[in-house]
C-alpha cells in the first residue's frame, strides 16, 4: 500500500503546474483611490535587507491587518515634507523672531518663579534680565551684588585636617578641591544651606524637631603624590608639591600643577590622574579655565603660558613674553587671558586668536610718592596676583600691599589702591640688633602686608582680596567703573584678635606685661587662595567664600606665622532680607527714574 509517507523522496517531489500569462499574479494597486488618481506620484527605493526582515517582524507580531507593504505609494503633500518645506522656506528673520519668541517664553517662566505677580514689575524683572544677558554675551558687568550683601552677619566655618600648608582652592558647587605643600589634593563636598538640608516631604506636622543643620565640610576622597616616582617618565601623577588646583565647568576634569614641573588632569569623581603633561621646564604656578569650556590656560616659572584642550588631551601653544617667572593666570569667556610676571612687574593681556598681547607697566614712580605714607616702603618690587572682571577690566595685586584697577583701553592704572591690607607692626630691638643699648635707628620702616590672594564674581562688581592680617577685605567697583572702593571685611572679629595677639608678643619680647588677647576664632595664617561660588539661581541665596589658609607662603617660606593654622576657612554670605513691598517701591523707582530721564532729554 503505498502513501505519501512511504514513497522515495524523488516521488515526494511535486511539479508546479503551468501557468499562462493570464493567470500571472497583478501587481497591488494602490491603497486609495485618490491616490491613484494623482498623475505624479513618488516611490520610495527599495529597503535594505535589514530594514525587510525588521518590517516583516512587526508585521508578523502585530495585531493589525493592513494590505500596505513597504512598496507603499506616497503622496509628495505628506506631513514630514510639509515641514521640510516649511523649514526650508522660513527666512533668517523668521527664524531669529521664532527664536527670540520661545527665549522670552522661558524667560517668563524664570521670572515667574521668582515670586512677583505685577505685571508691571514682571514685566521690568524680564526686561533687566535680558539686558543682563545681553551685557553677559558682550562682556561687560551687568550685576550690582554688592549692595545687596549683608557682610556683617556672614557665618564663618573653619576645618583643619593633618596636613601642611594649604596652597590652593577651588570648587565646582557642591565640591571643592584642595591642595597641599606635601602633596595631597583632597575633595571636599560643602553643605547645603540650614535651609535645604532637611526639606519636609509630607504635608503633616513632624512630630519630632528637624535636625541641626550640618556645617562641616565632609571629607570625600584623596589622593597623595609619590616622590619615589620621580624618575619615572610613564607616572602620571605627582611627584612633589602642589601648587595650584582648579576645576572645571562641567565637572568633568580637576586639573593641578606642582613643583616637579607636571600639569596633572584628573576625573573630578575619582580624583584619579588621566594624564600628566611635562612640556613646562619649571613649576607650575597658575592655571585658568576659558569660562564654559575645557580649553585651559597655565603659566609656571619657566616665563611661559601653555593652552591645552582638555576634550582632546592635547597641548595647543605656547604664549611668550613675560620677563621673569609668571605666577598667576586668569580668563573668562573669551579666548583671552590676563597673567601677572612677578620681578618684571608688568601685566600681560593676550590676545589669542590674533596672537597679540597688550603690557600693562606697574611700579611706583617717584613723583607718586608725596600719595603714599612717609617712613614705609612704597615701591612695588612683584606683581603676584591677577583677576579678571570682565573682558576690559581686570585687577592685580602686589608685594607691597597694592591694589590695581586696569583697562585694556589704556596703559596706566586706572586707580591704585595703597595698604590694602595695613602695615605690619614694627620690629623691636632686641629683633633688629644683638647690641645691650642699641639705637632707635637701627629699626627699619614697618612694610606694608602683601596681596597674597585674589578673586573676583565674573561680570560683577565684588572683588575679593587676602594677606595675612586675619581677613578677607571685600571691593567695590564704582558705577563709573574707574575706582576701587572699599565695601567690608570677612573675619572681623578674627581680626581684632589678631592684632591683639601680635600686641601681646610685642609687649613680651619689649618686656612690658601685658593683658592676653581674647580667644581667636576666625582666620589664623596666611591666606594663599581664595574660590567664589554663587548660591542659588543667580545668587538669590547669596555667596559662599572659600579661603585657603595656611602658616607658609604658597611659593616659598620668606614668611611665616607660627600661630597660624594649616586649612580651610568657608565664610556664607547671606543677601540683605527685603520685603515684598520694599522690591515693587524699588523696581517703581528705577522706571520712574528712566522715564524721567526721557523726559529730561
């Protein structure tokens, strides 16, 4: 009995029957009748084997029964080449307009969540807001912060931990970064404000009473340099002191250079080194971040500034001139930086793209001196620090206690600060002379307390100075942008200690007995680095002041305090509290001060 089963496989075979051209398969027409109608019509090519089997899979899978194939027919007036078409066919106005539109939408929103509800006074936050912005895209200052900063009830926080003289700070909210004479770069995580620390997630009433507001920083992670790995060229890390630290933008990159001549880039998370850079000949003293970018500026001893692209990890160029050796470098958003070359005591502005560069001479004249004190010592013999204030003005700061205003529009200063920071108090004469009975003049002039630490708020009007009085003295930038004026101190009372103490030693080594000074609490050494962050949108919430402090000089040990402490010093600037009220009555006053004005004119 014989079955389909059982049969050979040639016999299983079967033969397809004949088919004439009639019965050939037709092609599908198309889905619609519209369609078809149309006389001009466009196909699509042919898919790729890949993208068949994808379509045939979701067809499969689908619960859709649908006749159309990728073969599909497509009218030239569908949705996606209707908007090619639109966008093609907008002009660069119209572009510009639709862009300025969805700008001020945002905009609105900001403002909004500020918290007016005045339309009028909405209406002149957004219109300050875009003047801020675009002085911001210019390069100018287009932020007053300092009237509205309540220095004297600043709060201070001091941390220590086992190490040596602090060099260098800088933060990337809400971390700062710190280096050390013996090496270690150590991140920092800076609390919340008291107010942010322990948000209230349910609307019922906690039982219990929130918790103290921490205030110390915490300690992340560390890193150490290994001086055993001095003579080994494939080491990227460090093999000696460091210097200077800063980090950048993003977050993404915390950079340092030291005394064994290396520029070290580092994973800000990890804190560890990616790569080393040894194309400097000496140390590396300053370094400055192009503001938004990776693009990065160093200066070091060997009289050169070096530009590095951090995104590729490649060195860029080299920036001649300077003299003597450069110690401090700063930039903001364009590709331009300012240093400073300390015995040559000139100011350098240069000039990227155009690789050009503008000297600014410092020194005092003689015909200057009849300004200065008699009985002090009134030439400038270093140009150590330099900051930025926007992209036409920047700050310098000397050895002889010297502040700078300078214009890239103009080679002299524009105004001259002299004893920023006092005069020392005077030596004695058992310090001066071994003899029994020596004679008052053996006693030198008292010297002024130097500039050791510099900082600004980009595009704004504060500046920040330090020395090794005890504080941190707070600047002004006048209205007219031509003066130098003093604002407050951070460390007031830290201050007056201070000098009681230096009065109390003098009084010992003079032999007189003395009353002691009262307990010290606020900075003790010598202020070598100072970092500026804004807290909240804008600063709403007000400033956080990072000081690194420590018993030595960053550079060397030409002076040096004993009573100091080796350490941190984080000063919370809160804003001036203003009523509601208060911001409508001067929000009214500025327009009607620019309407009368027009009026005038």
């Amino acid at each position: 009995m014989s079955s389909f089963f059982t049969k050979s496989g040639g016999e299983k075979k079967r033969k397809r029957a004949a088919t004439t051209s009639a019965d050939k398969p037709k092609k599908r027409a198309a889905a619609s009748t519209s369609t078809s109608s149309k006389p001009s019509l466009k196909f699509r090519a042919p898919p790729s084997k890949k993208k068949a089997s994808a379509r045939d899979d979701s067809i499969s899978g689908s619960d859709i029964d649908t006749d159309l194939s990728g073969d599909e027919i497509r009218e030239p007036g569908s949705d996606e080449e209707a908007s090619e078409s639109d966008a093609e066919a907008e002009t660069a106005g119209e572009k510009r307009l639709r862009l300025a539109q969805r700008y001020l939408e945002k905009t609105k929103k900001e403002v909004d969540a500020y918290g007016f509800d005045a339309e009028e006074i909405d209406r002149d936050l957004l219109a300050e807001r875009l003047q801020e912005d675009a002085a911001e895209a210019k390069g100018k200052i287009y932020r007053q912060l300092a009237p509205d900063l309540n220095l004297a009830k600043a709060d201070q926080i001091q941390f220590r931990w086992n190490s040596k003289t602090v060099t260098s700070v800088a933060v990337c909210p809400p971390y700062a970064y710190t280096t050390t004479k013996d090496g270690y770069l150590t991140k920092w995580k800076i609390q919340d404000l008291p107010k942010n620390q322990w948000p209230q997630t349910t609307r019922k009433r906690p039982k219990k009473p929130p918790a103290p507001p921490k205030r110390q920083p915490e300690r992340v992670r560390y890193s150490r340099s290994n001086p055993k790995k001095s003579n080994d060229k494939e080491f990227e890390g460090h093999t000696s002191s460091i210097l200077v630290v800063r980090a950048s933008q993003d977050g993404k990159f915390v950079v340092t250079g030291g005394a064994d001549k290396r520029l070290v880039i580092h994973d800000a998370e990890t804190l560890n080194p990616i790569r080393a850079f040894t194309q400097h000949r000496d140390s590396v003293t300053g370094l400055a971040f192009r503001r938004g970018t990776n693009q990065l500026f160093s200066s070091s001893k060997d009289r050169t500034i070096k530009v590095w692209s951090l995104d590729e990890l490649a060195y860029v160029e080299t920036l001649f001139g300077h003299q003597d050796e450069i110690v401090d470098v700063d930039a903001l958003q364009p590709e331009r930086c300012v240093s400073v070359g300390a015995r040559d005591r000139t100011a350098r502005y240069w000039k990227v793209p155009e690789e050009s560069q503008l000297v600014f001479r410092g020194g005092e004249k003689k015909s200057s001196s009849k300004k200065v004190p008699t009985g002090s010592a009134a030439h400038e013999g270093s140009m150590d620090k330099v900051a930025m204030i926007d992209d036409d003005l920047f700050v310098t700061g000397s050895d002889n206690g010297t502040l700078a205003l300078w214009g890239t529009h103009r080679k002299k200063a524009l105004h001259v600060v002299h004893f920023a920071h006092g005069i020392e108090m005077p030596l004695t004469l058992g310090e001066v002379s071994a003899e029994k009975e020596p004679k008052p003049d053996v006693i030198p002039p008292p010297q002024p307390r130097g500039v050791t630490a510099l900082r600004t708020v980009p595009y704004s009007d504060l500046i920040f100075s330090g020395s090794w009085d005890g504080v941190i003295r707070v600047w002004r930038l006048s209205e007219d942008k031509k003066r130098i004026e003093s604002v407050g101190i951070l460390g007031e009372e830290a201050a007056s200690a201070y000098s009681d103490k230096v009065v109390e030693q003098q009084q010992k080594l003079n032999g007189v007995d003395g009353e002691g000074s009262s307990k010290q609490t606020g900075i003790r050494g010598i202020v070598n680095d100072i970092a500026v962050f804004e807290r909240g949108e804008r600063g709403r919430d007000g400033l956080c002041v990072v000081a690194a402090v420590g018993k030595e000089m960053r550079l060397g040990r030409w002076k040096v305090i004993k009573e100091g402490r080796d350490g941190a010093v984080i000063f919370e600037i809160p804003r001036v509290e203003k009523t509601r009220q208060k911001e409508v009555e001067e929000q009214a006053d500025k327009v009607n001060g620019v309407v009368e004005e027009e009026d005038e004119d």
